[in-house]
C-alpha cells in the first residue's frame, strides 16, 4: 500500500491532511513534531510543511533524506514563506511545492503524481539492474562463444596444417615454428590482441595453399622447370582462396596471399612493395627466412642464428621492412632458442601420442607459451 508521512505542527490542519490522504487511499503517517519525524522510514512519500519549531520543512528533508533517499518530497507553505521554501524546490530538495491554504483538487493530484514518481524511478531502476544483469549474462555467453569459435578455429587450423603435412612432412612444424616466430616480431613491433592472433594464423597456415599443387611438383626431388615454376608459385593464391570463403579467418588470407611478396616490389603473386603489403606478411617474410636459413635441409645442415642476423641486415629495405629488421635485431637471439625448443618439444610430444596409440587421434598440441 501506498505510504506517506505527513508533518505539520498545527494539529487542526494535520488532522485534515490525514483525513483528506487517507479518502484517497493512501496509508498515512502524521506527527506534529518535527524532531519525531526525522526518524521515520518506510514511506514513498512526505508531505510537510515549510514553518514548524525545531526544524524547519527543509532541514526536515534534509534528515529523512539520508534514512529514505528515493522517498518523494512535497512542502506546504504560506505566500510569506514562498521565497524561502522555493529555493529548496530550485535545490531539488523538494518535487512539489503546495501554499497554504491549498486546494483539494491541487493536493490530491500533487500527491498522486508524487507516488507517480515514485513507481516510474523505481521501475527504472529495477529495469537498469535487469539490463545490467542481462549484459553480464551477455558478456558470459559472448565469452563462451568466442572461446568455442577459438576452439573450433585451432582445431580447423591444426587439421589444415595436419592435412598438408601428409604431403609435405616438413611443413608442420616449419609452419608452426614461423608462426610463433611472426607472433614473437609483430610483439616487437607494438601488436596486440586479436592482430597478434591473425599474425600467427597467417603464418601458420601460409603454405596451405600448396594442398593444391600437383605432387609430381610439390614432391619433386630436383629442381623445378620454368613451368614447374609458374604453377608452383599459384599457391598462395590457392590458399587465399581456400581461407577468404571463412569470414574469421578473411585477414589471415590475406597473409596467405601475400607472403611471397618482398617489400621491393620483386615478389610474386601481385608484385606488391612496401607497405601496399599487409605488415602480417611482411612479419611472415622475415621469419620465415630466419627459419630456412636456421633449419635442417635434405641437402644441408642449419646454420647458426648469426647468419640469418646478418642477412636479415643485408637484405633489410630490398627483400625486407627496413623497420621489421631494425625490430628483429633487437630482440635477443635467446628468444628464438626458446621458440624453436617450444616447437621441438611440441613435435616430440604428438609424436610420442601417435607411437602410444597409432590408430587413435592425439589430443590437441599444447599452445606454446610464445603464442
């Protein structure tokens, strides 16, 4: 029920008040004695006139402010006091301002939109806790579902790359390891978050593409022909394709597609230069030649980090960023060794999975703390 407190120190006229509130339906409360009445709660309404002993209208307010907040305030005063009392009004003290002698009707309607009031702030606040609590509730499904799209998306990764090791068993772990590598420089040079994470896709998946070429080239022992070649070099392509119909995955084809670009323009398959080229194949480009230099061949040993350093810095402004390669030369060579162990320790593990248990599929790979 609708409860309102009423303070006045004429006896006569709180008695009408209470009367005329309580036809209306209202649960009133009186006192006549100000001081009493500043311990009140449990109202929605006050009504109260301005003069009284002890306290006045507004310092009342004032007291029953702290203890009821959200309660409605509504002064009665004489035209003497006007000035006074609407200054309280001007403060925000007070909803509605009543002069004495008041009209029924005045009254009854200024009460009634006070309750009004009253409802509609409470009724938006409760809807703002509902809508607080059905963002949190959004934020935690959103969250689930990015971590499910993160799942799902390192599972379609790891099973393209899976797929083309069947054909090509050096590019897995080259793969991974450029990925981490690109990762480690795009770090360097200020990315973060999600344009660290499409760095690396990139860059792990930049020779998917190569599911598309012909075995008789792909696996050729020797060296290919001119025409070899030309259909060799569709394979970034061929991976653009196969990564632009995923619309997560859009930017890190666009990686793909143009990692055999060099920064002078002498690259294929567009012939891009300079910063036409997305900085994340620009990062790939330089990582991967760090891995090929650093890496095993059929036909040689790796060399030590040192050599790619220095070619790094030879190449630097013609196959290379010149900023990527100032980049790369500051991070310490020990953060490469750390990658390429974290790398190594991931093949040995799946291969240690797959000799435990052939026919079953291995559980997924670790995600290397470089990543």
């Amino acid at each position: 029920m609708d409860r309102i407190l009423v303070v006045d120190d004429d006896v006569l006229i709180l008695a009408a008040l209470s009367r005329i509130l309580q036809t209306e339906g209202y649960d009133v409360v009186t006192h006549s004695d100000p001081a009493v009445a500043a311990r009140e709660v449990g109202f929605q309404v006050v009504l109260t006139d301005f003069m009284m002993p002890y306290l006045n209208g507004i310092e009342l307010l004032g007291a029953l402010r702290e203890k009821n907040p959200k309660a409605v305030r509504l002064m009665l005063t004489a035209a003497a006091d006007f000035r006074t009392a609407s200054e309280a009004v001007n403060r925000g003290e007070v909803f509605r301002l009543l002069g004495k002698p008041w009209s029924l009707s005045d009254l009854t309607s200024s009460v009634r939109q006070a309750f009004a009031h009253y409802r509609l702030v409470e009724a938006n606040e409760r809807l703002q806790r509902e809508v607080a609590e059905k963002n949190e509730e959004l934020v935690a499904i959103n969250r689930d579902l990015e971590r499910r799209v993160v799942e799902r998306t390192t599972g379609l990764l790891d099973g393209l790359i899976s797929a083309l090791d069947y054909r090509d068993t050096e590019t897995q772990w080259h793969s991974r390891r450029v990925s981490l590598y690109s990762r480690r420089l795009a770090q360097e040079v200020g990315l973060s978050g999600g344009a660290l994470d499409v760095v690396e896709q990139g860059a792990l998946l930049h020779d998917i593409g190569k599911i598309g070429v012909q075995d008789s080239i792909l696996l050729k022992p020797g060296p290919l022909t001119p025409d070899e070649w030309v259909e060799m070099r569709k394979h970034p392509e061929f991976g653009y394709r196969m990564l632009a119909k995923m619309p997560y995955l859009h930017e890190a084809a666009l990686i793909v597609l143009q990692h055999q670009e060099r920064w002078d323009g002498k690259g294929y398959p567009q012939n891009l230069a300079g910063e036409d080229i997305v900085l994340g194949a620009r990062i790939f480009c330089l990582a991967d030649t760090v891995d090929a230099i650093t890496s095993d061949r059929p036909y040689r040993k790796g060399r030590p980090m040192s050599v790619a350093r220095d070619e790094i810095r030879r190449c630097a402004g013609t196959q290379f960023d010149p900023a990527l390669a100032e980049a790369f030369l500051n991070i310490p060579e020990t953060e490469w060794q750390r990658i390429r162990q974290e790398v190594e320790a991931m093949e040995a593990e799946e291969n240690a999975r797959w000799n435990s248990n052939p026919l079953g599929p291995p559980a997924p790979l670790a995600k290397a703390s470089g990543a």
